[in-house]
C-alpha cells in the first residue's frame, strides 16, 4: 500500500516495552507521506514505566506527526463515521 497522502490512524496500547521500537515507525510512516493520526490508550498516554516518562513518548510523538495525540474515548469518536482515516494500525497488538 503505497502511504503518500494516506491518512492513518496509529493506535499505541500498553506493552511499553515497544515504545521505543514503535515510534520510529511511525517517523517511516509520515516520512512516506502519510498523514498521521496519533491515538493512544489511556494508560499509554499516561503512565510512566521503567521504560520512559509518558510526558517523553506524547512529545516525541506529536513533534513527529505535527499533531494532538487522541487519548479521550470522547475524542476518538468520530473517527470512524468521520472517516477520518484510511488504515489504522494498533502498535503493539497483542499476539
């Protein structure tokens, strides 16, 4: 799927252990043109761990896709009957 122009969703839940391998797809993501939507669950937008301040991971991401992180179920809303994305990516999925 060619990304250019694309508007993708890119969910981040828990498993914060992959944050730091994750982030940088998305920077390949947006690099690739795409218009990226970042959403995070609440704890991954909120809780900090072993593995990084999650004030840290929120800034780097919206530095990255110039935009307000989606945290807020009422926020998230209107994504889908808004079609306000093409794809959406959860990042990390449980296997």
């Amino acid at each position: 799927m060619k990304l250019k122009d694309k508007n993708v969703g890119f969910v981040m839940t828990g498993s914060f252990c992959t944050f730091k391998n994750t982030i940088p797809q998305i920077k390949k993501i947006v690099k690739e043109g795409a218009n990226v939507l970042p959403i995070m669950s609440d704890n991954a937008f909120s809780l900090d761990t072993k593995f990084g301040k999650a004030e840290e991971f929120r800034q780097e991401i919206e530095e990255i896709t110039g935009k307000k992180i989606i945290h807020i179920i009422q926020d998230a809303e209107p994504i889908g009957p808004k079609k306000l994305t093409d794809v959406v990516i959860v990042a990390p999925a449980s296997r």
